[in-house]
C-alpha cells in the first residue's frame, strides 16, 4: 500500500484470500470443523445464559426512530499540488481535493423493552471506503453499513446478532461521533465492521464485559473463508480494553477518557497489530493518540489530536516504502454549533520520518500540511 487508504489494502487481502481459498479449506478442513463445534457450543452457552438470565415479562414499549446526517468539505494542501498530483495523508477519509462529498447516513432503528433492531445506511465517498468489503454477494450490500438485532435478555445482559461496527477505537466511521473530521491512522487501518454474535454483561454500575465471534474483519455479508475471529471488551468507568484475534491478525487496544473539568475533556487511543505471517508478511503497527478538547462556549469547542504511529516492517500505511517508518499527525480542529449543523475547520500536519509525499514542484517530502472545513447536518 502506497498512502494506502483502508480499502485498497483489503481489497487485495480478499483477492489474494480467494485465489488460495481452494489449498486453505482442503488444509485446515479438519481444524475449521473443530472450529464449527466450538461456534456451536458458544452459541447454545450464550443463549442458555441468557434464558436464565432473562426476567419475568412486563409491557413491552415500542419506538421506531428515524435518524442520520448529511456531511460535505472542502479539503486544500498548504504545502502539496492540489491538482491531479493531490496528495494525502494515509488515514481514511475526507481525503479528496477542492469541495468534495461525504455521507449521507439514514439510520432506522426499533427499540421495543426487550429486543430491537438497527438497519444503518450510507451513501457516498465517506460511506463506501467504510464498506469497502462489500459487496461480495448481494449488489446493494456497499451501503450497508451496520444491520443488526438485538435482545435486552435482562437489565444486565444483551445478545446482539448481526453486522455491527468495530468496537475497537476511539474514533468511528460517521463524523457526528467524531470531534476531528479527518481520521487518525489508528482508526484508519484498524477494523471497520464485524458480522457475528456478541453478548453484552452489565456487570456493577461501572464495570462491563462483551464477547464475541465474528468472520473474518470487514467480511460483513458472509463468510469466504470459513475462519472466525474472536473478540473481547473489558469496560471500567468509561475505560476499555479491546482484544481481537482475527485469523490475520491480533490487535489490543485501550480507549478512554476523562472530564478535567466541565470545560476540558481528554481522550485517549492506544493500540498494538500483529499481522499473521503467511497473509500480512508478519508486518503491523503500534501507536498513541491523545485527544484534549476545550469548550469555550456552548456552541463552541477547540480540539487537538496528537498522534504517533509507527509501522512494523513495510506495513504501507504511511506512504514512504521504507520499513518501521513512522509519522506524527498533529490535527487542530474547530467545532462550532447552529442547531443541528456544525461547521469544523481543520489544520492537519503530517510529519513522516521518511519522504512520503510530494511538494508543489513534485519533490519527494517529510511533511504535507492540509486545510479543511466541513459541514455536519445531523437529524
């Protein structure tokens, strides 16, 4: 991956997937039905708990909700050819030159006392590097972005089944869960979406457990491959732990935050990947986010986030083609509020340790600075 955005790098992953599916199957068929069984007993484990768990039935309310948000940008380089030699960091997103589209996000849910479901669409750029994965069967699966039911077995437990996004991260894919408009590397080449079955334990008023058994990352629709990945999420007053093993990969990430005061708020990423040998050459990353953001009114905030990322082996996130390159990413970020629609104006400096872009005059170069403001309707 050269500036390799997300959807490039998985696209490949998967091509290279199906060209040796064939040898894989035939080789780890004996292990994928010890696999199977395992799915299985969990299965039956998880919906046992959870009858047991579930308590005497009252009047069921419903609420069907109708929401979304609408979001466009204009994007220039301060320091980089904003023509068709544009160039761009190696995060997701808001990446396109001159005025440019995001999303349009419907989102449709049904939230009745005990089950529900959640059906989240999107529409245009921002939306179909999220779903890059899809479509693998059915034509209308690259605008679905999360599709989902869900049962409240108890006060304390929920089983939720489903296509649903990455618990992984401090950052999402919809920028209305986003301070900074453009994204960080850590979100960027950290899963997306998993399809699967994942069971949610309310443990004491601060403390919270989640299991889960997914395909293979970013595979929402099916599975090709017949291998399962297994996540876990350990909450602790608005702090988590995340573990993933996937059949590529492994990724432990912390995310977290916390109130300075009621005008100054702290975020916090950190995460490790470890790709498998034989599908990603044994290569990853690790790295560090912080996210201080300060309210000077209460239609208006200011919000930094300081990023150090750094490749393991020639991982090509970045864009230098260098092995163990790194790159600090500094974003400040504006956030003013009307109503429904919030303006963000943004200054974004990349500063890789190896030449990973192109200056006005098509030189090699460390650093690309870049202006955006964009516009977020939500409804």
């Amino acid at each position: 991956m050269i500036k390799a955005h997300k959807t490039e790098g998985y696209k490949s992953f998967y091509i290279s997937l199906h060209r040796i599916n064939d040898k894989i199957i035939v080789k780890n068929n004996n292990l994928k039905l010890k696999i199977m069984k395992k799915i299985i007993t969990l299965s039956m484990f998880l919906v046992a708990l959870a009858s047991f768990a579930q308590e005497e039935t009252t009047v069921e309310e419903k609420k069907f909700t109708l929401s979304g948000s609408i979001d466009a940008y204009y994007r220039a380089n301060l320091n980089a050819p904003n023509d068709e030699n544009s160039q761009a960091p190696g995060s997701s997103f808001a990446n396109l030159p001159g005025f440019a589209l995001g999303m349009a996000n419907v989102v449709a849910s049904y939230e009745g006392e005990k089950v529900g479901f959640v059906a989240d669409l999107v529409f245009g750029p921002r939306g179909t590097d999220a779903v890059f994965a899809s479509p693998m069967y059915s034509a209308t699966g690259n605008i679905v972005n999360q599709l989902y039911a869900y049962w409240n077995v108890s006060d304390n437990v929920k089983l939720t089944m489903g296509n649903f996004n990455t618990f992984l991260g401090y950052e999402v894919i919809s920028p209305v869960g986003n301070f900074n408009y453009s994204t960080s590397y850590l979100f960027s080449y950290g899963p997306f979406s998993h399809t699967g079955l994942k069971a949610d334990f309310t443990l004491s008023d601060d403390l919270s457990l989640m299991v889960g058994i997914m395909n293979d990352t970013d595979a929402t629709e099916f599975n090709p491959t017949g291998d399962y990945a297994f996540g876990a999420q350990l909450g602790y007053s608005g702090q988590f732990l995340n573990v993933l093993v996937d059949p590529s990969f492994l990724e432990i990430d912390f995310t977290g935050g916390f109130d300075i005061s009621d005008k100054f708020y702290l975020g916090i990423n950190g995460a490790y990947f470890s790709g498998d040998d034989d599908r990603l050459d044994g290569t990853g990353f690790y790295g560090a986010a912080l996210y201080p953001q300060y309210a000077t009114s209460d239609s208006f905030k200011i919000g930094l986030r300081a990023e150090y990322f750094v490749e393991d082996g020639d991982f090509g996130a970045i864009g230098t083609g260098v092995p163990d390159s790194s790159v600090f990413a500094a974003t400040l970020t504006g956030s003013y509020v009307i109503n429904h629609l919030t303006i963000k104006p943004e200054l974004r400096l990349d500063s890789a340790s190896d030449n990973a872009f192109l200056d006005t005059d098509l030189a090699p170069q460390k650093s690309l600075s870049s202006f955006v403001l964009a516009a977020i309707y939500s409804f």
